[in-house]
C-alpha cells in the first residue's frame, strides 16, 4: 500500500505553476506535515491553507487493476 498527496487543488496549482501561473490555494487541511513541505519545495503559496487538527475526515482507499478500472472506498469514522 502506499500513501499518496492527492488532492485537487494542490495538483491544479502545481499545473498552473508549470505553466508560468502564480495560483492561490484556499483550503482546510487535517494533516499538512507532509505535503507542507513538497508544496513549498514547488513554489505554491501555503498562505490561505489553515489546517484544522481536530477535524473529522475519511480517508479514501483507491483500488486500481491492470486495465486502470478504480473502485475507490471511503471510510468515516464515528462521532
């Protein structure tokens, strides 16, 4: 298994970078250890992303087979 930074907002931003764009991400974030630093690495402004520790949030489980066919899972956790 592995743990990827997904998210829309941050590869949308990357793209425009690319592309000579100066993108502004708005976000709430639970955990942003690890993607605080690759975003700053890329050069994506981290000024409008707050991050809310204790929030509740379920993690999606994407499975994907050898002809690319996704069932993705989500699971949410109990109040």
């Amino acid at each position: 298994m592995l743990r990827e930074f997904g998210g829309c907002a941050c590869n949308i931003a990357y793209n425009l970078i690319c592309s000579v764009a100066e993108p502004l991400i708005m976000a709430t974030v639970v955990d942003f250890s690890g993607l605080r630093t690759t975003s700053g690495k890329n050069g994506l402004s981290q000024a409008h992303i707050r991050p809310i520790p204790a929030a509740i949030r379920g993690p999606a489980f994407i499975t994907t087979d050898l002809d690319d066919n996704q069932i993705t899972a989500f699971r949410f956790p109990a109040r």
